[in-house]
C-alpha cells in the first residue's frame, strides 16, 4: 500500500494486519476527488477513527490537511501508525506547521464526555474539520451512530465539518445525528460510504 497523490506521494503505508480492513484504493480515489471538488481538505483539521493502516489520514494530510489525530485501539497496529507517522515527519516534503498524533484509544471512548484522568483530553477536545469512520464491518450500526452522536453533541466537529462512514452494502443504513443530514450515498463494489454534514439553521427574519 502507498499513498496516492499529493506531497507525499508514493509513501509507503505498511500492508493490513490480521483484524484491519483497509479502504481500497478505488474507493480511497473516489472519496478524495470528491473532498477536493468541495475544496474540503486545504489546511483542515482531520480526525481518523478506527485507523487501522493510516491510509486515509496520511492521504489527506498529503492532499493539503494541516493536522491529523489517528485513533485506533490496537496496540500493534498503533504502533505501526506511530512508525509510519515518524517517517512522514522526515519525508523532504513536510511542513512544520502540520501535525500528526496517534492516539492508542477506542473510538467509542474517545468520543465519549470527558471523565477524570482521561488521557487524551488534550486530543479530544480539538475541533476536527473531517472525521474519517471505517469501523469493522461487525460493529453494529447502533453503535456507529452511537459514535456520531458523540462528536455531534461535543462539538467535535467544526460547523461546515464532514464525517464520512464507509460501511458495508449489507449492513442497514445509517441515521444522522440530531442536527445533522446524510448529504450523499455513494456505493463501490461491497462499500458504502455516507457523507454526512451538520444542517445549517437560517437566521430568524424580523417580523
């Protein structure tokens, strides 16, 4: 696996292991042309939960992100994250003003409300601009929207944001957060991804 586009072009991103499932290069492409026709990925904050392999996080951090905040609970393929993150920091083409951190976290607990002795608090209450969700295709989506639920209600996601959830075609669709709208579906092969932004509430007229 490699990265496709952008500054750091042609990186290597080591190959999935035993329980990751990363996002195909077809549909990676896909999800990308779509963020850069919306101008959704120049200087953006990103948060990638459910990392697994990085392929997406490090993609937009090469295609013009400012930052990155990788979430993945294994302690293993964290770890890997971590080493392909350090190699980033050296490529000739980073900028010291972008930022990448790995979190070694659940995703359901790092959205969850603050509690004492939280050990990224200083992670989990960044505003994100684009929060990537490629759960296992074995999480429920209750659970998912669980999740979303969490970054609607914390403000974890800036206004005019994006969470984009890759499912499977065989899994039931998912409901929007409170306050929130699927804008597109969009299906590749055996994956479904959902764009999903906050609605915007016109102003109150004068009477």
């Amino acid at each position: 696996m490699h990265i496709i586009a952008g500054r750091f072009k042609g990186f290597p991103i080591p190959a999935a292991l035993k329980g990751t499932r990363p996002t195909t290069d077809r549909t990676k492409e896909a999800i990308f042309s779509h963020l850069e026709s919306e101008d959704l990925l120049s200087g953006t904050r990103v948060l990638d939960l459910f990392a697994g392999t990085g392929a997406l996080g490090f993609e937009a951090l090469s295609r013009g992100a400012q930052s990155l905040v990788a979430v993945e609970s294994s302690g293993r393929v964290a770890g890997l994250l971590s080493r392909s993150a350090a190699g980033l920091r050296h490529h000739p083409a980073w900028d010291s003003g972008m930022d990448i951190r790995v979190s070694r976290n659940r995703a359901e607990r790092f959205v969850r409300p603050l509690s004492s002795g939280h050990e990224d608090v200083g992670l989990s209450e960044v505003c994100f601009d684009l929060v990537f969700m490629d759960p296992p295709y074995d999480l429920s989506t209750e659970d998912c929207q669980s999740i979303m639920t969490g970054l609607a209600a914390r403000k974890m996601v800036d206004d005019g944001g994006m969470i984009i959830l890759e499912r499977s075609t065989r899994t039931p669709p998912p409901t929007a957060p409170e306050g929130w709208a699927i804008d597109q579906a969009r299906t590749y092969g055996e994956t479904a991804v959902y764009y999903l932004t906050a609605r915007r509430l016109s102003p109150q007229s004068d009477s």
